[in-house]
C-alpha cells in the first residue's frame, strides 16, 4: 500500500517473489490473500532497509501458520439428530508470546476466514506491546436459532478436542461472532471438567463471576473510539464532539463504540445488522439497542417499536445502506470486505473525514487506498479494534495474579495502551515519511517487532 507518489515504483523482488509463492500455494483462500497483500505491500520501506530479511526468510516464515488443527464437531440437537459441523484452531505465530486470538461460529467460517484472521491478529497482538502471540478458531456451526442446550452441547463437543491444544502458555481463544458470553462460559465449563483444573487464563471474555475482567465486554469498542480520539486530535486537533458517526453492526463492538462516542459527544445516528439499518436523526438510543440485541436477541427493525419517528432502511444488495448516510465519521464493526468501493465514493461524496475500522478487515485494499488518495482517515483495523485483545491480556494477567482490578484501572489501562497503539503506527508512518496513512504505520510498527523477534530466535 504505498502512496501516491511511489505507485510507479517496482515492487521489491523478495516481496514480489514471496506474495506470488503465497498466491500459488493459497489459491483457493482469497481472504487469506487479502490479509497477506495488504500487508506485504505496505512495509515495502522495511525491507527494502533490511536485507538480512531475506536471507533468513522472514516473510515465507511470517506467511506460513505455525500449525493448523482442523476437526470434526459432532453433536445432538433437540430433535435427536446427529449433526456434524468442522472446528479449525490456526495457530499462526509464538513469536511473543502464547498464541491468542477468539473463536467464531457462524456458517460463513472456512480455512481461508481462519488464515486471514490469524494472520492480522499476530500484527494486532504486536500493536498492543504486551506478550501474545496470533491465532483463531471457531467453527461453521451457526447459534443463530438454536437453542440454549443445542449451543451447549455444541460447545463441549468443540472443547472436547480444541482442550489437546490450548492452555494458558500455550493458546488462550477468545469470543468474536457466534461466540459471546454463553458460548464462552460452555466452553470454559466444559475445559476446566476435563483437565479437573481451574486454569482461569485458558480462556478470556469470561463471566465476572467466575474470573472474567471488568471492561472487557466494552473493550473492543471502546477502544476503537479512544483511537479515533488520538487521530482526530493528530490532524488539526479535532474531536468527537458534535460530529456525526455511523456505525455498522450491532453486536458487541458497534454497541460500545456508540455508547462511548456519545459519551465523547457525538451524535451516532445510525447502526445496522444483516437486514438493514436505523436511521434515527435524533441519536441512536443505545439503551435499547443493548435490549434488543443483548436481551432478546431480536432484529434492529424492532427499534420502531419504541421510535417510530426513526426510519428503516433494509438492504437490498451487497452495499449496506448505512454508508449512504450523510456522516463525518464512518465505523465499520459488522464482518470484513462490508465496505464496497461503490460505498466509499458514496461516504466520500457526502463529506466522510475518517473511518475507523472496528471489523477486521471491513475495507478491501482498493477501498483502504480510494480513503487515502481522497484524504480521508482511516484508522486500520488491527490497531484501532485492538482494545479487545489487550483487554484479554489483562484479563490473562489478573487470572495469574489471583486479583481484580476495578472497571476504572482496567479502563485507564485500555485507554493508555490505545495512545501507545495510535503513537507507535504515527511514529512508523513518519520514520518512511508516509504522512497520515497509519493503515501503512501499524503494519510497519508490528512487522518491524516480530521481524526483531524471528531473527533473535533462530531457524525455528
């Protein structure tokens, strides 16, 4: 992802080499491709200063997931059918530390999906500047409609095979889509039956009750939204207060970041789900979003129900309506590649000045550098959703230590770890003079640590 002004550049001939050995020997796994081009192409600068990279094969090691662990899930629904579903744990990189990264159930998941999100949580995780390696998992099994007892034995059937190859030290999932507070408290359940052990840090995003941190549910978008605090204020010290937000999705990230940029003081008029989305020009009533979703476990359509001035608008193609809404700050937090090109020239038409990326991966490549090209913020991914993880770190740290921290110090602790994520992507992005484009920044300030760290640790 260079800039404008090296687009007639040559691309290195060790990048170029390793990028198309990547494409050959992955092609059927474009979301993997995706993930591997947009950073490749973006730390150019790096390796053109470092041919040591070369001869100790940096990138064909940081490319090649240290180990993929596909399985067979079976499990009884209501009815007392057999179903079998597949479970993937991609244990992409130790490099600092065990490896961590969440599970996702949903029906879209495939190796591919897993690659891609493995791959940019070793990057995210370096961000965070706290010792976690990169990995993800999950499973093509949909909770969606089923009941409490059928994602039940769902997900001790998972747990009953993922347990061989995770642990504190070892490999510490998480929650993402399909895979919240129930799901995790299964999980655990099920982990903690077989080893006939408490081992607290097997697992984040637990229950307060039984070892759980505080914070941890609103991390990821609160994180997003501290983030988008530190670019505002790096570019002409702006703020979010009186700006007007979108914000796709409505699970867990979306809900947070709109809860806390109306803390900010921004007038979020519009979030959204697979069907369509709220526009409510007055601001989004958060409270019951949190009911609907949270609760009940409804449809965002139902937000009429109590605010019938609010309009709906139901989606009809691949391009969400949510981004045809006039905004100053636009926040993808549903899934990756959400972002058409047709969408960003909509949001760049109607005045959008940033986007923060709360989904992984929610702009393509081509959309990222359409943002760029027009002058537009974007807060990448892998740094501005990385308050998830690093509360999961923390999490990970008070289960070792036998102790709670308040919801205040686990916050200050997010919020600060969010200024040092936004701080290191700037001062990468200006070392190889490439401006504002922290998309390009944070891949630069993770690959230049867990390049340090390959190097150190030998052939392995």
């Amino acid at each position: 992802m260079l800039n404008g002004k090296d687009k007639g550049k040559t691309m290195n001939e060790y990048l170029k080499k390793v990028l198309e050995n990547t494409k050959a020997k992955n092609i059927h796994e474009p979301e993997y491709l995706q993930a591997v081009e947009e950073v490749l192409t973006s730390i150019e600068p790096v390796i053109d200063s470092h041919p040591e990279f070369e001869t100790n094969a940096v990138l064909e090691r940081m490319v090649e997931p240290e180990r993929i662990i596909t399985f067979r899930v079976p499990w009884i629904n209501d009815e007392g059918k057999t179903i079998v579903n597949r479970g993937y744990r991609v244990q992409f990189s130790s490099l600092i530390g065990p490896y961590k990264g969440g599970l996702r159930f949903d029906h879209s998941v495939n190796q591919s999906i897993m690659k891609f999100l493995g791959f940019e949580q070793i990057f995210k995780n370096a961000l965070t500047g706290l010792p976690i390696g990169g990995g993800k998992g999950g499973s093509d099994f949909d909770p969606k409609g089923k009941s409490d007892r059928e994602v039940m034995h769902f997900c001790q059937s998972f747990m009953t095979e993922l347990q061989r190859h995770i642990g504190p030290d070892v490999d510490v999932p998480a929650g993402d889509i399909g895979v919240g507070a129930r799901e995790v408290g299964y999980l655990f359940g099920q982990y903690k039956r077989i080893k006939n052990g408490y081992e607290g840090g097997v697992i984040t995003g637990k229950g307060l009750s039984y070892g759980g941190s505080l914070v941890r549910t609103e991390a990821t978008g609160y994180g997003l939204i501290y983030f988008m605090r530190e670019m505002l204020k790096a570019n002409g010290n702006r703020s979010l207060a009186g700006k007007t937000v979108t914000i796709s999705g409505s699970g867990n990230v979306a809900i947070y970041a709109c809860e806390k940029a109306q803390q900010y003081g921004a007038n979020v008029v519009a979030m959204s789900d697979s069907s369509g989305c709220i526009y409510d020009k007055n601001g989004i009533d958060i409270a019951l979003i949190k009911q609907i979703k949270e609760v009940e476990r409804g449809r965002i359509k139902e937000y009429l129900n109590v605010h019938p001035e609010a309009q709906y608008i139901e989606c009809t193609d691949e391009n969400s309506p949510i981004w045809t809404i006039k905004t100053d700050i636009a926040l993808p937090c549903a899934t990756q590649n959400e972002v058409s090109m047709q969408s960003a020239q909509k949001l760049v038409e109607n005045g959008v000045i940033a986007i923060g990326e709360g989904a992984n991966m929610p702009c393509p490549k081509e959309v990222t550098e359409y943002f760029l090209e027009k002058g537009v913020l974007v807060g990448p991914a892998k740094a501005a959703n990385a308050g998830g993880v690093a509360t999961s770190a923390i999490e990970m740290s008070q289960n070792s230590m036998r102790y709670y921290m308040t919801f205040e110090e686990v916050d200050k602790e997010l919020d600060d770890i969010m200024v040092n994520i936004f701080n290191s992507c700037q001062k990468a992005a200006e070392k190889y003079n490439l401006g504002n484009n922290y998309v390009a920044g944070a891949n630069i300030a993770s690959f230049s640590k867990l390049a340090e760290a390959m190097i150190a640790q030998g052939i392995v």
